[in-house]
C-alpha cells in the first residue's frame, strides 16, 4: 500500500514538472536583469545549414514555424571561437539562413559551446536617480 501511494505521488509530481517545463517553452519569458547579467553577447557565423524546402508550406508547423539544423562558430568575448551546432527557428515570413550569414546570440562566458542561445541581451536598465527618476 506505501509503495503504491508513494508511486502514485511520484508520478503526479513528474506530471506537475512536465506541464511547467510545457508552459514555459510555449510563453517564453523576458530574461530578468539578473540572469541576463549572467550572459554575454556574441556572434554566430553559419557555416552550414539543412535545405530550405522548395514548398514552404510543407516544411511549416501548424503555428507556420519552420525549424533549421545549423551549425556555426560562436565569436565573442570571454570565450575562443567555439564550433556550434542547434535548431533555428523561423516565423513564415522570416528570410532562409545562408552559410556566411552572423546571427545574434547570447552564451555564459567559457561556457558557450553548453549555453548558447539565438537572442539579443536586453538594455540594461538605467539606476534610478534621486527622487526615483
């Protein structure tokens, strides 16, 4: 009877961290100033790219997303240039990725090959004045 109970317990608590981690993925949030200070900007430059679908619409999910593997070299401070590889993902309307194209991303520094994203850091935000300006 324990043994069940306590199955049973373990179980909806995976259920609760998968439908979470589900949400997140689909409502990403604006980075906090906090970990965004954790980050440092950089360039990726692709060097190579999946083929792009000669009919766009058979290449595109039900939210008209289409997803591209490449790979690239990260160049940045804080790090050597770091060999990549990841998902892309464009809207309908976004232009095809091309070998040479630099692509914005963000990574933790000397750890870019395990950390890196497609992103731009935010403005960070001015300190408040005297009297809260």
């Amino acid at each position: 009877m324990l043994l069940t109970v306590t199955f049973t317990l373990l179980l909806a608590a995976l259920v609760v961290v998968l439908v979470v981690q589900w949400q997140r993925g689909r409502n990403p949030r604006a980075m906090s100033p906090g970990k965004a200070s954790q980050y440092v900007q950089g360039t990726l430059t692709v060097v190579g790219v999946s083929d792009d679908q000669v009919d766009p619409q058979s290449a595109t999910d039900k939210n008209g997303q289409r997803f591209y593997t490449i790979t690239g070299t990260i160049v940045g401070p804080e790090t050597n240039p770091t060999e990549v590889y990841g998902t892309l993902v464009l809207g309908p309307d976004d232009p095809w990725p091309q070998v040479g194209d630099d692509l914005p991303v963000i990574y933790k520094p000397q750890k870019a090959v395990t950390s890196w994203q497609f992103g731009v850091l935010p403005d960070p935000q001015p300190p408040a004045g005297p009297g809260g300006i």
